[in-house]
C-alpha cells in the first residue's frame, strides 16, 4: 500500500471532503492523526470507550467521529485530536512526526446574512496556525490545502462562453469585499497568507480549489453543497443558474492523496466538472417528482450553454478521472435516502 509507514495529519478530519480523504488514506495503509474541533464526548461510555482506543485524554462528540473511527483500518491507525482554528499552537502536537498535513478546516457560510468575521478569521487566522505548526515539523514533507474556486474567479473579469478560466487566475479581496462576497475574501486572503507564509518558511505547499463538491457523504450531519442538492430534491430550491459546476467528493478526496504524493505536484489545482441545467434535470427528474424547474427552455442546451470555461489540463497531471454527474447525483440521492433525509 503506497502510505504504509507514512504518518499524516487531517484539519477539521470530520467534514465532508475531509471524511472521505480520511477513508481512502487508511485504506492505502496511511497512519491518520485527525483534528477535531469539539473533542467533548455527550455520551461518557463511549467516551471511555474511545480513549481506550486512541489513548487520548479527551474524544470526540460522537457525531462528529463515529463515521470516522467505523473506518476500516481507524482502530489500528486513526488518532483523534482536539484543535482550534483560532489558538496558535493548537496544532503543534498533531503536525508533530508527521510526513505530511492535510489542511481542509474552514468555515462554509454562503448565507448573506454570514458575518465577515465568521469566516475571515477563522480561514485565515486558522490557516497560519495550521502552517506555523507545520514550521516547526522538520520531518513534513508536503503540506496540502484544500481551497476553493472561490478564491480564482471572483475578481470582476468577464465570464463568457469564451473565457478559460485557469491556475493562473486570482480572486481579487478588494472586488469581493466591495460586493461583500464574504466567503471568496474569507478563501481568498487564506490562500494568499499561506502561499506567503510557505515561501518564507520553505514548506512545499500545494493547494485545491474544487468546485462545489457533490456525492455521498460520510458523516451523518449534511453540509451546505449536499444540502443544496437535497433541497433540488425535495422542491425547495429550484434550478435557476444557466449552470452548476460539480465535483464528486470522493474524486476531490483522491486528489488531495495524489496532490501529496506525486513529487513533482506543484501550485495550485482547479478541480471542476460541469453540466448544463438541461441535463441536470434530466438526471434529477426522475428521482424527485417535487423537482422545482425553470421554464420549456430548461430543455435546450443553447441558453444553457456554459457561462464560461474552466482549463482541466493542470488537474489531469493528477491523474484524476472525473466521476460523471450522474453517478455523483444518483449516489447522493441513495445515500440522503439511506440517511432518512429523504423519504421517497
């Protein structure tokens, strides 16, 4: 297995990229320390039961990890530690011996009543403890951040069926926090103050930016893009923008392992997949007679033709084969099903 004898470390390890990303590097034989932000247990047996496991002195709400320590492989080769975004140091003691760091912990808040400093400090004050532990690691190898599309296209440049939207491309702060884009000036400034701080520190850094991250998750509490598709489902929400651009969270989990370790992995990865309203529908339809739909024209590509285009070449140095939407849609249908989410 290619990470036998490897020890990493996973940020934020209960979340829904996260999850996944924890599941496949067990599987390839990788020992797992995995963050937790609220450590306290509401049920005292089983947080016995637990530090007898991983022989810590404080475990995990079961909501948070009980999805995580069910893993295959999670008794012999997954630890569990409290950390906190906003306390510097935190992270010392899980960064601590490790060959490399996975730094997924982030706010998710798209509502625009989000305040700014509910995402801002934490993304970019947690960022800089994250990386000031890494600094201090000299066995760490590669450090890998999972960033968002957010912080590339949010910059007031044109988006048009002829852009190609690439690795080279920024989101401008200033553009954003004019048009209080909260959450793209919160992945923003993150990325700029690691991409600064590794160059100062020499941490070989690599970082991801995938679209919105759809299929099955994990963890049993829904997050906000498999939420969104829930929404799709039940009628809630309907389809209204000329078109979604989806990635599967198992194929962004895979990326953050290759990310790490092939050797020449460098910069910064978009990792997107697309499909237009028409086909959205067609895939949903038939499993939510509650489908909220735009009008007869959701059914002609022509006024559904995507707003602009996303480079895939630097992503399939990855070696990453995207999984189709429909299979990503079906899975997480089945899955939220599974879940009792949905009932038909």
């Amino acid at each position: 297995m290619s990470g036998e004898g490897k020890v990493v470390a996973v940020t934020g390890a209960s979340g829904y990229i996260a999850s996944w990303l924890v599941k496949l590097l067990l599987e390839q034989g990788y020992t797992v320390r995995a963050s937790v932000r609220d450590p306290y247990a509401r049920k005292p047996m089983l947080n016995v039961i637990i530090s007898l496991f991983y022989v810590m002195h404080t475990t995990a709400d079961p909501r948070k990890t009980e999805h995580l320590v069910g893993l295959d492989g999670a008794r012999e080769r997954l630890k569990l530690f409290k950390a906190n975004l906003l306390e510097e140091g935190s992270f010392d003691a899980l960064v601590e011996g490790c060959d490399g760091v996975f730094h997924t912990a982030s706010p998710v808040l798209l509502s625009a009543h989000a305040q700014p400093e509910e995402l801002i400090e934490p993304a970019v004050k947690g960022t800089l403890n994250v990386l000031g532990s890494c600094a201090k690691a000299p066995s760490l190898k590669r450090v890998v951040i999972t960033s968002s599309l957010a912080s590339v296209v949010c910059n007031g440049k044109p988006l048009t069926s002829d852009t190609v939207v690439d690795e080279t491309w920024y989101s401008d702060p200033v553009y954003c926090e004019e048009n209080k884009l909260h959450y793209p000036l919160s992945k923003t400034l993150a990325e700029k103050v690691a991409w600064d701080f590794a160059k100062e520190h020499n941490i070989d850094l690599v970082t991801l930016h995938p679209v919105v991250v759809i299929g099955p998750p994990l963890q049993p509490i829904l997050n906000l893009s498999v939420e969104f598709v829930l929404n799709l489902l039940n009628g809630k929400t309907a389809i209204s923008e000329p078109n979604y651009r989806f990635v599967d969270v198992r194929d962004v989990a895979l990326a953050h392992v290759k990310a790490f370790e092939i050797l020449s992995a460098n910069g910064r990865y978009i990792l997107d997949g697309m499909v237009p309203n028409y086909e959205l529908f067609k895939i949903l339809h038939p499993l939510s007679p509650g489908l909220v739909t735009l009008e007869e024209k959701c059914k002609d590509d022509k006024p559904f033709a995507s707003a602009y285009n996303v480079s895939q070449e630097k992503a399939k140095s990855l070696g990453i084969s995207y999984t189709p939407v429909e299979v990503s849609l079906k899975d997480t249908f089945e899955s939220l099903r599974e879940k009792k989410f949905i009932s038909f």
